[in-house]
C-alpha cells in the first residue's frame, strides 16, 4: 500500500475541520495570550456571569493555542454580554402543567487587540438552547445530560417535582454555559 491515499485522506479530513485547531486570520500572529473578563449580566441570574467566564476559560485552557491570563494581561481580550436568560415551557401534562422547559441563552462577544484596541471580532447574537424535563415521568434517567447532572436515579421517587425542577433547570443552565463556551471559542477564535 502506498502512502499516497493515506496522504489525500489526511489532507481531506483537515479540509473538513477534523485537524489542528484553526486560528482565524483575523487573530494577530502575534498572540499568544487572552484574558477573559466577566461578561456583563443582563438577567436576573446572580452569579450567571462569573461561571460564564469560568466555562470560557476552561474551553480556552482545553484548546489552546491561547495561554489564558489575568486581565488586562492578554494580547487579545474577549468582552461581552449576557443579553437573556430564560426558560420556556414547551411542553404539557393532559391538565396544563409544565412537564418539560426549554433553557435559552443569548450572548454577545467582542474579541479585541488589546494593544491597539482593534475589534478583531463581534458578534452580538450567539444563542443556545437545551431541553430539560421537570417532573419524574419525562426525565429520562440514561440520557447522557441526566447521567452528568447533580441527581442520582435513585433518588429521584424522593424528589419533589419542584426539588426536580429546579435541580434540572441548574442542570441545564451548566449545559448550556458549556454549550456556549464552546460556540465562543470557535467564533472567536476559528471564525466558525
């Protein structure tokens, strides 16, 4: 066999978004480092802010090629905004009760040279949904989103549905910051 399929083959899949991280041309070759500040809270969420950041950074430290430092350290810096938060009934037991809720998100970034104040990148609707159920019947207990959640299967006969609900609301809402972590990332960074 030769090399040269397994070449083209390699070549295709870098092509596709399966290789190395990807910076943008956007980013200054210059960069090696960012600092993430605490985006500004626009909800009614105390504390939806600081682990925004936190999941940031942690999807920054995850995949490079940015070091992530203290602000105002960085030679980039990412800013934003937690425009909404909200959770939506979607859908209803035969007696009008919410069973089952939709967590959304809408966040704006803005990714900028720090020393020269240049805005390398913006984006003022990035947005995340995730469905989660709030009483036993419909909280399925081998998805994997319930299997990574705060609650054991066996526990759950115990819970209130109003324990339930907010223990998958909390749930949901961690999802959803990762969820939104990762899309900054690959915005802001790989200008996907």
């Amino acid at each position: 066999m030769t090399l040269r399929p397994l070449i083209a083959a390699l070549l295709v899949a870098a092509g596709c978004g399966y290789g190395l991280s990807h910076v943008a041309d956007y980013v200054p070759a210059t960069a090696h480092t960012i600092s993430i500040r605490t985006f500004d809270n626009h909800t009614r969420e105390y504390g939806l802010d600081v682990r925004l950041r936190q999941s940031i950074e942690d999807e920054f430290r995850r995949r490079g090629p940015f070091r992530v430092v203290a602000e105002p350290e960085g030679d980039i810096e990412l800013t934003g905004t937690i425009r909404r938060f909200a959770t939506i009934p979607v859908a209803f037991s035969a007696v009008d009760e919410a069973i089952q809720y939709q967590g959304i998100m809408v966040v704006s970034i803005r990714l900028a040279d720090r020393s020269s104040g240049r805005v390398l990148y913006e984006n003022g609707n990035i947005q995340a949904s995730q469905d989660f159920g709030v009483v036993s019947g419909v909280v399925i207990t081998n998805s994997p989103h319930f299997q990574q959640g705060f609650i054991n299967a066996r526990d759950l006969p115990d819970l209130t549905d109003v324990e339930l609900g907010d223990t998958r609301r909390r749930s949901a809402q961690t999802e959803l910051l990762d969820i939104l972590a990762q899309d900054i990332y690959l915005q802001a960074v790989e200008g996907f």
